[in-house]
C-alpha cells in the first residue's frame, strides 16, 4: 500500500479516477486541469511526475516516488500543433494492489499509457501562475 502526502488515498478498481480530493480541496484533472509535463525523477528517489494547470491558475504536481517497473506506450500522434486547453490530456488514473510496500497505478494521458508501481503518492502546489 503506498503512502499517500497532500490527498486522499486514491480509489482501486477498474474504473479509474480523474478527480483528487486534495488537502486543498478536490481538484478534477479531467475536466478543469491541462496536463503540462510528465517528468521521470531520478534523485533522491526515482519516481514520476504529472504537472497540470488547472482553470483556476493553480499549478498541481501529482508524484510518484519510489517507482518500479514503468513503463510508458505512446498513444495516439497528435501531429502537428493542437491546442491543450481545448483537448483533454488525462483520461484517467487506475490503481491496484500492489506488494506490501507499493500500489500498482497506470495514468492514461493524451500521450499515452504509463505504468508502474509506487511507494508513495503526494500532490505538491508550486507557485501558480
């Protein structure tokens, strides 16, 4: 079971998840947010980031730290230019029992599928815009 810092433990199941409640309250990355960056994290722990600008200005940071075992497929080619406040760029976030120590997550985006385990899963606000 991962350890989660700055939001409620996400649901398991197939159904998967687009909106967090958050220790600022809940936040819906579908419908509300943009997906910025996904950024993989070696020091100090190898991990995964999802950074999104929400409607409201605000900058979230969903991570993952202690990650094993990703692995990410490239979905659809977008081509050229599309504009990414108009498309949704996060389809959902799926969670399943993992090992003792890690939940097992797979993050479906506009850019494709990324798969892994993790130990530990925190919201972070960098200064927003």
């Amino acid at each position: 079971m991962a350890v989660y810092r700055g939001l409620r433990p996400l649901e398991p199941g197939a159904g998967g998840t687009v909106e967090l409640e958050t220790d600022r309250g809940y936040r819906d990355l579908h419908n509300d947010a943009t997906l910025r960056s996904i950024d993989m994290v070696v020091a100090p722990r190898a991990g995964v980031r999802f950074t999104f600008g929400t409607s409201a200005g605000e900058t979230l940071v969903l991570g993952f730290a202690d990650v094993v075992g990703f692995t990410f497929e490239s979905g659809q080619d977008l081509g050229g230019a599309w504009d990414p406040d108009t498309e949704e760029t996060l389809y959902e976030i799926a969670t399943w029992a993992g090992d003792a120590h890690r939940e097992s997550f797979a993050v479906d985006t506009i850019l494709g599928r990324a798969t892994f385990a993790a130990a530990e899963v925190s919201v972070e606000w960098p200064e927003s815009r």
